[in-house]
C-alpha cells in the first residue's frame, strides 16, 4: 500500500511572547491520502495558518514531523511536490499574472513546456479573470489576487495543495469557481488541505478536522 500523500506526526510546535509562550500544536497528528480534500476549521488564533506553514516546510516544529509522500519535508519542497496559497498570497509583484501563474510550469522539470499558455489562460479563464492576464498583482483587487494565486499555486499539478483561507476576499459570485477548482485538483489526485472557517468550503470536502487546543479532531459534515 503507498504512503499517505501528507502525513504529520506528533507535531509541537509553541511561540515565545514576552507575555507568555503559547503552544499552538501540541501533538497534531494528520493524514490525508491523494485524491482527498479535507478542510481546517478552528477559531482565529487556533493554529491554522501555523499548522500549513509546518505542512508547508516553511516553519520548523519544536517535536513531531511531516511526511509528504512517506518522505520527511526539510525545508519548502519543490512547487510541483507541495503548493502552498498563503494568506498573504505571495505573488511576484514584477511579474504580471499570466507570468506568475505560469512560474511553476516553468520550473517544473518534467512540464510540456509548449501548453503553459494554454494552461494560464484556461485556469484564469475559469477563476473568472482571464481578462487580467497581462496586469500586474499591484494593477487588480486583492479578490482578484487570491485567485491569481490560487491559479498559481494549482498549475503545476502539485501532489499536495495547501491552502489558507482560499474564500475570505471572495463575493458570492466569485466562489463557486474557486470551490470547483479546489474539488477539481482533489478529484485529478492532489492531497488538498484548506484552512478556512467557510461553511461553503467545508461542504465540498471528503472530510472535515477542527483544530482546538493545539490537536486536530474529526468534525462530522
Ligand atoms: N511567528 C509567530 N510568532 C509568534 N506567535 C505566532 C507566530 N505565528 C503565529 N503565532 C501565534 O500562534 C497562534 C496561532 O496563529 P495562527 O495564525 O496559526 O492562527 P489561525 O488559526 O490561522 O488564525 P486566523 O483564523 O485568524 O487566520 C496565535 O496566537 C498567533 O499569535
């Protein structure tokens, strides 16, 4: 049997306030199989974007490890093995979108390089800002960014998407692409993990986890 796409195991992780440490993680343990998409609810401040930033290689536990694909991370592994779409998004603001939404083709080793055009415009297109291919990040809304980045984080097939609160800048009009997109990356076998408090999101989602006290807990749907 193969290995989970995404495993955490005994995950610690706490942060030095001069008012007091806190200890976010306190021994989460985590597994999501490919083709899987599950979602992190919890209340503000409960660990979300930390938990990610761990699943992510962006930030160090204190104990515990993850495993993408049964191999330890160290460090941020490459786009294609696991993309993160953080709340502060991260696009490349010298790069206009379609060059953004095109950087992880390009630097996936084994990409048809021939359909990235293609591939930009038809992710764009479904986000609903394929209009906006030729602007920079600074020259369209932050709505219009998160999509941009989630465009990004998606186009080069990565086997595990992390995502962190994909809906929050979102109108009614706007979501419904994005929950297809997200279901989509799922149903074509990426292990998709989305921090959010949106019932919309959770209702798309194979299973649901809340993040209290530091540990993750099953929720029913
Ligand atoms: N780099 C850091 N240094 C110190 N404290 C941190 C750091 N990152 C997070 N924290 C603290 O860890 C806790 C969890 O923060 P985190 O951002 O993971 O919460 P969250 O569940 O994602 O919240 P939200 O739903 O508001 O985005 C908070 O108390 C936060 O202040």
């Amino acid at each position: 049997m193969s290995a989970p796409a995404l495993r955490a195991l005994g995950l610690r992780r706490r942060f030095a306030h001069p008012s007091g440490d806190v200890e976010v993680l306190r021994g989460l343990e985590l597994s999501v199989d490919a083709g899987e998409l599950v979602t992190v609810s919890g209340r503000s401040g409960s660990g979300k974007s930390a938990l990610l930033a761990l699943l992510g290689g962006f930030d160090s536990p204190d104990a515990g490890r993850v495993l993408l694909g049964g191999e330890p991370v160290d460090g941020a592994p490459p786009w294609h093995t696991c993309a993160v779409l953080p709340q502060a998004l991260g696009l490349a603001p010298e790069l206009t979108v379609g060059e953004n939404v095109a950087l992880p083709l390009r630097l996936r080793p084994d990409g048809d390089k021939d359909g990235i055009d293609m591939r930009v415009s038809a992710l764009l297109g479904d986000l609903g800002v394929g209009a906006l291919v030729e602007r920079y990040p600074g020259e369209v809304s932050f709505g219009q960014q998160q999509r941009v980045a989630l465009a990004r984080a998606v186009s080069g097939r990565p086997k595990v998407l992390l995502t962190d609160e994909p809906t929050a800048h979102l109108d009614a009009a706007s979501k419904p692409a994005v929950l297809r997109l997200l279901r989509r990356c799922a149903d074509e076998g990426a292990a998709v993990i989305v921090a959010t408090h949106d019932d919309q999101v959770r209702a798309v989602a194979d299973r649901r986890f809340r993040l209290t006290d530091g540990v993750i807990m099953a929720v029913p749907g």
